[in-house]
C-alpha cells in the first residue's frame, strides 16, 4: 500500500506538518511530490530489474488500477511504464 505522509512522519516521531517542512526545506519540493517520485523510482526499479509484469508492479505499488497507475506514472516522468522498460539499456 503506499505510505502515507502521516505514516513516515509517525516513523520518524514528527508530526506531519513538520515533516512537510522538512521534506521542503530539504528536497525544494512538496511533501506529496516528493512521495509520488520515491514511488516512481521504485517501481522503475521493478521495471529495470524484474520480469514482472506492469499490473503486478502496480498493484505492488498500491494502485488497484492499472490505469490510473500508467497516468500517475507518466505524469511523474513523462513516459508509460512500458515505454520506460522498452527504452532500458542493459
């Protein structure tokens, strides 16, 4: 399932508003956005390194609809997921 800012922040002991300062501060970027890309990045991790398929990595990643995770997936980085795996270079 994919983690909550209110989640890491409980696992870090901040509360989340703190924690979304932090995640500003550090990254320049918000909180929400921050996640989103740590969840790209490791689903392209699953797309580079495993024969999985992209409705398991989604599912894996907490999207019930592949669909939504293929829009979700290409807003972040410009590119499906399938495009992604076809352009590796191994």
């Amino acid at each position: 399932a994919p983690i909550t800012l209110s989640e890491l922040a409980s696992h870090f002991g901040y509360t989340p508003n703190y924690l979304s300062t932090l995640i500003l501060q550090e990254t320049g970027c918000r909180a929400k956005y921050f996640i989103d890309r740590e969840r790209v990045a490791a689903a392209q991790r699953f797309l580079r390194y495993s024969n999985l398929k992209i409705n398991e990595i989604a599912d894996m990643m907490g999207f019930n609809d592949i669909n939504y995770f293929r829009k979700f997936y290409k807003r972040i980085t410009g590119k499906s997921p399938s495009e992604f795996r076809k352009n590796i270079d191994y």
